[in-house]
C-alpha cells in the first residue's frame, strides 16, 4: 500500500450554499484548500490531489430513498412540491438552487477519497467538503441534504469491506450515521458530542448502543457544556481509541467537525486548534495501529469560518500527509491577506 494522502480538491463545491445568511458557507471549505496550498502541502511529493465526480442516483441510493432523491433535485429546480415532509424550506435546510447536484458532488468527493484508500493508492485521504452527518434515509436534517459518510461507508461494504469503524468527533451527535447504521454489526459508529440536553439534535444519549442484531455497535459520549481541552481529550482516549482497537475495522472513516472549538458560534464546548489538533493526531496513529493506515478523514461543522476551521482542517491534512504543521509555525502573509 502506498504512504500517500490523498487531498480531495473539488472548488466547484460552492455550489453546495445555503444563501449568504446561512452559517454553512462555502467559504469554510474555500479557505481551507486555499491555507493548504499556502503551506504548500498539496505541492508535497506525499501528496495525491484526487478529484471528484458527483455520486449518481443508484449510488445514493444506498443511503437515501429514490423519493427523497427525486424530491431534492425537483426542489433545487424550482418546482413546486411538499417539500417540507423531506425536510426543506426550514431555516436549518432552506432550498438552494441545484441542490441535487451539490448534494451529490459532495458525496463524489467522499466516494473519491474511500476508492483511493480502498485501492491502495494512498493510505489516508481527506475530503473537507464532506462530513454532512446529519441527513436520514428520507429527509434532509441539520444543514445537510445527503450524508456523504454513510454514503462512502455503504459503498465500501458493497466492496466487500466487513468491518468499519466511523469516529465523530463533531460537536453535534452524529445521528444520521448512527441511524442508517443502527442495526449493521459490520460497522462501529462512536460518537463524541455535546449533550442532547443543550444542543441540537437532541439525540446521541449513552444508552443508545445499536440495534437488536447489532448490540454495542453505537457507541456515544454525551458531553456537557463548556468541556474544554483535557477532558475532551481524555474522553477520546478513554472511549473511542480502545474500542475501536477491540473492534478491528479494516477501515477508518472519520468527521472531524471543528464546532467543538470555544469560539464556535452554535455551541458551548471550550477547545482550542491544538486540542483539535491532537485528536487528529490521535486518530491518524489509531489508523495505523488497527487498519494498516486505511483512514478516510471528512470535514464537518464549524462555524468559525476563519480563525479555526481552515487552521484545524490544515493541520488534519498536514497529519495525515506525514507533515505536520509545527504548532510555532506561523500562519503565511498571503494567507492572511486574503
């Protein structure tokens, strides 16, 4: 297997906005890929730029019903619909114009970064653009209109892939993962969240541990307001880490929303980058430990479109491509400037 990162780059993703008011900005993505290049890590001879294709109908339909696919292209078409019973026309989830094919490129670039890892072309890959876990089989939820980590993850298993660990480290309960998954023993989806009682979904509670033919497969860390750096850490370390190391996935796919930072404006914990920082670290050496490298890594959340999500997705793509960005390093003027 190659030691390669894959970088999935696919700016024609802005088409995936929800309108200049909305939090989830394109830009968040943009300015990623934009600090990467600043550091000149997608230049490193370690690096593999991967493009995208958008994920076709039967292909979400691993996820997503036939309906709720018909549903969201006719609505980003401007035809008339009850498109509220699919989740649209809510603040959360307002109509934009071509949301099919946003919806779906996203998913092409997460299908991209799972078919290069699964190949063996590079041993991890990471798709910024990805990570929206909240949309159920039927119906679009919480800024996400398909959920490009199940997606991937339904199509390594038609691969023939038998066990999948998902790590979502997102400030929000990863329920629409959980959900598809619910009653799957091939795949482990842990969780990471602030609690329910204070945060949207108001799911991801610590009993909730998989389906009848899948007991303890749903693994989820409820955490209260205003946790901070040592004790979200010590919750990676003493939950997540060692039960996927008792599951023995062959894969790893991972969400790295950075909500979870203190000055996210739609939550209340307390980390800072570097924290965020470790957990990737964490995660990568995780990878390596129990799946011969094999680490599919997603964005997610974060609302902080400048000062912490390009920085924490920059220096994910920094670990996962054996050149982590030194803590001391300063940001690049230009970076800045723009």
């Amino acid at each position: 297997m190659s030691g390669a990162a894959g970088l999935v780059v696919a700016p024609e993703a802005r088409i995936y906005d929800h309108g200049f008011r909305h939090p989830l900005r394109p830009q968040r993505v943009l300015l990623t890929w934009e600090l990467i290049a600043a550091y000149g890590i997608d230049l490193d001879p370690g690096v593999v730029r991967l493009g995208a294709e958008p994920a076709d109908d039967e292909t979400l339909m691993l996820v997503h019903t036939p309906e709720f696919i018909e549903a969201t292209r006719d609505a980003g078409h401007g035809i008339d619909g009850p498109w509220g019973r699919f989740g649209y026309g809510v603040v959360d989830n307002p109509i934009f114009d071509d949301m099919h094919e946003a919806g779906a490129l996203v998913a092409g670039a997460s299908l991209a970064a799972a078919r290069a890892v699964l190949s063996g072309e590079v041993a991890h890959a990471f798709n910024a653009a990805g990570g929206l876990h909240h949309a159920m089989p039927d119906r679009a939820s919480g800024f996400c209109v398909y959920d490009d980590p199940a997606v991937a993850i339904a199509w390594l298993l038609t691969q023939g892939v038998e066990r999948i660990a998902y790590v979502d480290v997102d400030v929000h309960h990863g329920d629409g993962v959980e959900r598809i998954f619910w009653d799957d023993p091939r795949v482990l989806t842990v969780s990471l969240h602030e609690s329910g009682r204070a945060l949207f979904p108001g799911t991801g509670w610590p009993g909730d541990t998989g389906g009848p033919n899948a007991q303890g497969s749903a693994v989820n860390v409820a955490l209260p307001p205003g946790t901070g750096d040592s004790a979200w850490l010590r919750a990676l370390h003493a939950t997540a880490l060692p039960i996927v190391r008792a599951f023995k996935p062959e894969v790893m796919v991972t969400q790295h929303g950075c909500d979870t930072h203190a000055q996210d404006p739609l939550a209340h914990l307390a980390m800072s980058v570097d924290a965020q920082r470790a957990a990737a670290e964490a995660l990568h050496r995780l990878a390596h430990d129990v799946c011969e490298g094999r680490w599919v890594a997603l964005g997610g959340g974060g609302y902080e479109l400048v000062d912490v999500v390009p920085r924490a997705w920059t220096h994910l793509t920094g670990i996962a491509s054996h050149r982590p960005i030194p803590l001391t390093a300063p940001v690049p003027e230009g970076w800045l400037e723009h």
